[in-house]
C-alpha cells in the first residue's frame, strides 16, 4: 500500500533506472509501473521466468531454475564418453524435472555422439550404497550427476560417494551451489569426490576486485560484507557504470560490455522481442584434491534453449 501510494504521489515516470524492491510482492507492482513508463527494472533475486518473460524493460539477475538446467545439460554432455551416472530420490514429484534434465542431456550428446556409444545409467538412490557401486565401473573416470537442491537426500548421497571413493574408484560428481550452504556434510567430502558445482555467483577472495569491495566496506561500515554486499555492489557498479557509457539505452550495447565484477560475470540474453534480459552466466566450481577452488566461466556464448 505504501508503495502504490509512492507511485501515485510523485512523478517517477522520468527515471532512468530502479534497482529492487526485493520482496516478489513489491517488485510485481513497480515492475508494472517500470513497464508502463518504459523504465528499466533489476530483479535483484528472483529465478522465475514469469515476470522476464512478460516485461522487455525488465532485467533478472539471477538465471532461472531452466537457464540453469540447460547450462548444466550442456557441459556434461561433453562426458559423453566417460560412465554416466544419474541419481535422483525416485520421488515421482521430482519426475517431471528429472525428465526434462535428462531430455536436455541427450539433445545435446545427440548432436556429436551417436546413442550406441553412450554409457547413461540412472539410479534411484534410497540410503542404498550397493545400488550406486552396482553402477560404477573401476579402472575408468565415473561421472556422477546429481541435480538435487535438497540437504538431506544430498548428505546420504555425498556420504556414500566418499565411501566409494575410499574403495578406489574414481569419479567427477556434478552438482548444485547451494550444497555449499549445507551443514552436515564434512567439506572435505567435496575434494574427496571432486565435486563440480554449478554456481550463478562466486567469492574468490584472492581477486583484486573482491579484495577492494572488502576494504572499502571494513573502511566504511566496521564489519565484514556478506554475500549480499557483493551481490548489490556488483549490481550498482555494472548498471551505472552502462547507464554512464550508453545511456537511456544501454541494453542494446550489454553485448560488448564487460567489467570485473566481484562475484559475477553477467551474461544477458533476450528470449524474444517481448521479454526482458535473463542474466544466464554460470561458473563451475572445481573441488581439487590440493583443497583448493577453481572458478571456471562456462556461459560465454548463449544456451540454445535461451534464445530465439
């Protein structure tokens, strides 16, 4: 209320950009208001496509839940030649999702690779270590997918993989960033598996850049900056900066337009003349057995399923 109540009162119809609100109800309401006065709008958090499909002035950051799952199809089907494992819960909630990650997975070995010569398997893992060795093969690099969000079934699953690796198997395993937030797996689990991440956004520390916000910010506020400070600084200092170069107009020259950013590395794309720009930009985070973190950016050119 007291933000139609804002919009209502003051002339904000000449703005050249609004960053925020962050809450989904807030930002629908000015979200219409940017559209209808052709203002450029950043959605600081969502993953759903539903407003970016409906609003060209709109701008989302995060890439959607199918962005990601695309960029996650295509670099693992360039294992096409190794083992490959898929493990999900075998809920058949989750069905419908498994199903499109795996029809994703093959349009894109298809294109290289003939099927006679792919090595899929597929298992539904239920606190079961017999089931997931029953699947791997010695002597060979296994590569082992699992697109879970979910803590608990991810716990069971990187357990029972490190015991794996205890008995000499080798493998890659391939999944989520937010299993960086979970507390009850022991990190070093992660370099014993060499578990990739898929990650929107990434901290290295060791990065000039990430090292000046963190200065600036202890100068400034007394405190450590969380991700959330990285996260509105790469924001502000991106958009002003093309608002600066381009003007008004700047998402017609996003193309060619590349800072250093903290923690991201944008890359926009605009499904079609009715949508907004979908940041669609991933790392892969690589757990290496010296217990170090690499950062690689596998977004630079467009997903297939992301524009048109």
């Amino acid at each position: 209320m007291k933000l139609r109540q804002t919009l209502r009162e003051n002339n904000l119809r000449n703005l050249d950009l609004i960053i925020g609100p962050a809450y989904p109800q807030n930002f629908s309401v000015l979200a219409r208001y940017a559209r209808k006065n052709r203002i450029h709008i950043i959605s600081p958090f969502s993953r759903s496509r539903q407003w970016v499909n409906e609003n060209p002035q709109l701008i989302q950051i995060y890439p959607s839940k199918s962005a990601q799952l695309d960029q996650f199809a295509s670099h693992i089907s360039n294992y096409s030649d190794k083992n490959m494992i898929l493990v999900h819960t075998g809920d058949s909630l989750y069905y419908p999702e498994i199903r499109e990650f795996k029809n994703k997975i093959f349009t894109y070995i298809s294109r290289d690779t003939s099927f006679a010569d792919v090595r899929f398997k597929e298992v539904a893992f239920r606190d079961s270590l017999f089931y997931l060795e029953q699947a791997m093969n010695k002597g060979e690099e296994n590569v082992i997918i699992v697109p879970s969000e979910d803590e608990a079934f991810v716990t069971d699953v990187v357990t029972n993989l490190n015991t794996l690796s205890t008995k000499g198997y080798d493998m890659r395993v391939f999944g989520y960033s937010n299993w960086q937030d979970f507390v009850n797996i022991e990190i070093e689990y992660f370099y014993n598996i060499n578990l990739c991440l898929f990650a929107s956004f990434h901290v290295d520390y060791s990065r000039p850049a990430v090292k000046s916000v963190i200065r600036k910010y202890r100068n400034s506020f007394y405190a450590e900056p969380s991700r959330y400070v990285f996260h509105g600084f790469d924001i502000s200092y991106y958009f002003l900066n093309a608002l600066y170069r381009y003007g008004r107009e700047f998402e017609d020259c996003l193309y060619r337009y590349d800072i250093p950013l903290s923690h991201s590395d944008y890359r926009f794309y605009r499904r079609n003349r009715r949508s907004g720009l979908e940041n669609v930009s991933l790392y892969l985070l690589k757990y290496k057995d010296d217990l170090t973190i690499d950062r690689v950016s596998i977004s630079r050119n467009p997903p297939a399923s992301v524009t048109e």
